[in-house]
C-alpha cells in the first residue's frame, strides 16, 4: 500500500512538472504585438511595399543608362583566321597558294551626334520614372500605416464590445443564480428564472460572435503584418490617457489641401504623367534623321608576311610587331540616316505613346479624385465620432444612473423583468457608443495626420 501511494505521488507531482512547463512553454511563446509594432512589422513585411523598393532600384538603373547614352561607346576586336587555297594576300600584297595565317585587330568608336533629341527626352522620361518610383515607396508606406491603423482599430474596438459582454453576462449570471436560490425557498417564481436563464444563454451566445469576430478581425490584421497566424498573438490595447479626446479640428478645406500637396501617391501619378510626355516626345524623334560619328584604329597581320613602308618590297618573314607597325591605319565617318518609310512603325510608337499620355492623365485626376473620397471618408468619421462623443458621454452617464434606480426597483420587486432587461440594454448601448466614437476620435486623427505628412 505505501509503495502504491508513492507510486501514486511521483506520478501526480510529474504531471504537474509537465503540465506547468508546458504552460510556461505556451505563454513564453506567445508574442505581444503593440500599434508601433504592428506598424514595424508591417512595413518589414509587406510585399507591395518591397515590390516598390525593387522598382526604384530599376528606375534608378535605368536613369543613369539613359545618361550613359549621351557617351560614345568603345570596343576591342581581334581575329586569327586560317585560310586555305589560292588567294590574294592583301596584306603581302601578291597572289598565294598555301596554308595562311591573318588577324586584323582594331579599336573602334561610335557617337550619335544628333538623333532627333531622342536622348535628351529619354533622359527626362527616366528622370520623372525615378522620381515617380520614390514617391511609390513612400505611397506604399503610407498605405501600409494606413491600413495597420484601421485593422487595429477593429481588433481593439471588438476587444472593447468582448469585455461589455462579458461583464453583461457576468451581472445576468449573478441575478440567474439570485432567482434561483429565492425560487428554492419559495419566494421568487420560476417564470424569471426560465427569463434570466434564456437570457444568459442568449448573451452567451452573443459573446462567442463577438468572439469571433474578434478572431477574424486579428487574422485580418496578422494577414496584413504578414506573419505566422498558427503563433499566438495577443494585440494589446491601446491606452487613451485622456479623459477628454476630444480635439479642435481643421477646417475640411485645410485638410484636403495639405493632404494633396502631401500625398505620394499623387505625386507619383504626377512623375508618371512627365515621364508619358516624354516618352511621346523620343516617339516622335522616330521622324527625324540620325547623325552618327564612327572611328577607328586598325592594323593587319599575315603569315606571308607583309610590305615595308621604308622600301616597298615585301618583307616574308616581318615580325608580328612590324606588320601591326606597318599596317596600322585610321578610319572616320560621318553618316547620316534619314528615315522615309518604316513600315508606319513611327506612326504606331506616336499614336501608342500618345494614348499612354492621355492614360496617364486619366490616372492622375483618377488618383486626385480617389484622395479627395479617402479625405472625405475619414474627416466624416473623425466629425461624426466627434459629435457622439459628447451625446453618448452625456447619454451614459443618465443611463447608468437610470439602470441602477431601476436595479434596486427590480431587487424589491417593484419592477418587471422585462422593464431591468431593457434598461440594461440601453446602458450596454451607451457604453458601447462612448467607446467606439473615443477611439474612433483617436485613430481617425491618427491616419488624417498620416495624409497629411505629420
């Protein structure tokens, strides 16, 4: 029998050694994610924000290839050939029937002096492209801010309405659990019990939505930071020390002002709308004749041998040096090109680059136009939050009050269950209202000073 018991007592205290590390394992793992942090990981992370990184490097790339256009280019060539049968050796300068050896190597040049300022218009169209992918980076961080702050927004505003929930159920439990002990001495009734029971099961339904809703508005907001959803994650609250967030706000007129004069994304529509002008304009250089410089140094080897320039007689066994000595010659060229029909290939590079011109404008006023609705969109909600707050501050207030003169009523008996419920709804409303408009208050003037630069 002792044996068995202390059998029996190793295995408890092991169990407990397991299921305590495990717990300590658990929560040392899970990782606690605060605004700025979600911030920081989202901007880490997002893959729109890195495609945009990529293109600037691009844009950059390409905008100092269009500078290095202006320059002429310089090559190297050598050959060794082996040429076989009856031929004229031009280097030895008489006719040949053997096996023979032959390189001409060279060093050559190419400009273009003039093509229509096809290059000067490249050169800005990559210009504006560079700049236009600058302000994508910076567009792309915006957007990220912006939309970490509004999933935010929900996971803590869902975490809020969790706990008034809870604490709904809680108070219903606690009056059940009341009912049921007075109906057991045969003072209540089992009509309120069978309510409060309903009801309890009713608000316990409407906390697992809550729930939820909670658990896909935190996915929502793991998805967008682009982490590990299997990890656990808590999402810490934000604290507004306040007691009153309410703040002045700006004029509509003054805010969608600086919110435009700041915005990347308008910006970049801007770079881009240039970089299409140019881009029409180097089509239309298609038209317009080239003018190319060409130069060259050169020199001519063979193994027959080569002509002495001192006595002009062919010397057979001439060294490699001599005949590269005796043979070397410069060459330059002017040409000029003048294009009369290309298949109306020119025509179709205008007509395309003109169409992506209008496009681009398109985009522009298409981008304005969607600034001005996000503007619009959140100075509403930031006024609308406003302008509750104060209602529901005051509304609260008179609601708790009136809840607990009807809860005392109901604790005497001197009031119905339906009259307690109702109040109760009303107070969980008003909190509801308050919480929702004082952290709409605070977000909202979070992501409108985003828009406009601060």
């Amino acid at each position: 029998m002792l044996r068995l018991l202390i059998k029996n007592a190793v295995l408890i205290i092991l169990l407990i050694v397991i299921v305590r590390t495990a717990t300590a394992q658990t929560a040392s793992d899970t990782t606690v994610l605060t605004l700025d942090d979600c911030i920081r990981i989202g901007l880490e992370n997002n893959i729109a924000l890195k495609t945009s990184m990529n293109n600037k490097l691009i844009a950059k790339s390409n905008k100092m290839q269009s500078m290095m256009n202006f320059l002429p280019d310089l090559n190297v060539g050598v050959n060794y050939d082996f040429t076989f049968g009856t031929f004229f050796d031009q280097t030895a300068f008489r006719q040949v029937s053997t096996t023979t050896n032959t390189s001409d190597p060279f060093l050559r040049s190419t400009a273009t002096v003039f093509n229509g300022f096809s290059n000067h218009n490249n050169l800005k169209r990559r210009q504006s492209e560079f700049t236009a992918a600058e302000y994508g980076v910076e567009s792309a961080t915006l957007d990220v801010k912006a939309n970490v702050l509004t999933a935010y927004l929900n996971v803590i505003l869902d975490k809020e309405n969790l706990k008034i929930a809870d604490d709904r159920v809680n108070l219903l439990q606690a009056q059940l659990d009341r009912e049921e002990k007075r109906e057991s001495v045969g003072v209540g009734n089992m009509e309120t019990v069978y309510n409060f029971r309903s009801q309890v099961a009713n608000e316990k339904l409407n906390k697992v939505r809550l729930e939820n809703q909670l658990k896909s508005d935190k996915l929502q907001l793991l998805q967008l930071l682009q982490v590990d959803v299997t990890r656990p994650y808590i999402i810490e609250s934000v604290e507004i020390t306040e007691d009153n967030p309410l703040t002045e706000i700006e004029p509509y007129g003054t805010v969608l002002e600086a919110s435009l004069g700041f915005s990347p994304a308008l910006k970049q529509a801007e770079a881009s709308q240039r970089a299409s002008i140019y881009s029409f304009r180097q089509a239309k250089a298609g038209r317009y004749p080239t003018i190319n410089f060409f130069a060259q140094i050169g020199s001519r080897y063979s193994s027959n041998g080569a002509r002495s320039p001192e006595t002009g007689d062919v010397v057979e066994d001439a060294s490699l040096a001599d005949q590269l000595d005796w043979n070397l010659y410069e060459y330059m060229n002017f040409s000029m090109n003048i294009p009369i029909f290309t298949r109306f290939q020119t025509n179709n590079n205008i007509q395309v680059a003109k169409l992506n011109m209008l496009n681009a404008e398109l985009f522009t006023k298409q981008t304005e136009l969607d600034m001005i609705n996000t503007v619009q969109a959140v100075y509403l909600d930031l006024i609308a939050a406003q302008s509750t707050y104060n209602a529901a501050f005051e509304n609260l207030e008179a609601l708790e009050q009136s809840f607990s003169f009807v809860a005392k009523r109901y604790d005497t008996g001197n009031t119905d269950f339906y009259t307690y419920l109702e109040s109760l709804n009303n107070k969980n409303r008003g909190e509801i209202e308050l919480i929702n408009s004082r952290y709409s208050i605070v977000f909202r003037k979070k992501i409108l000073d985003l828009y406009k630069g601060l």
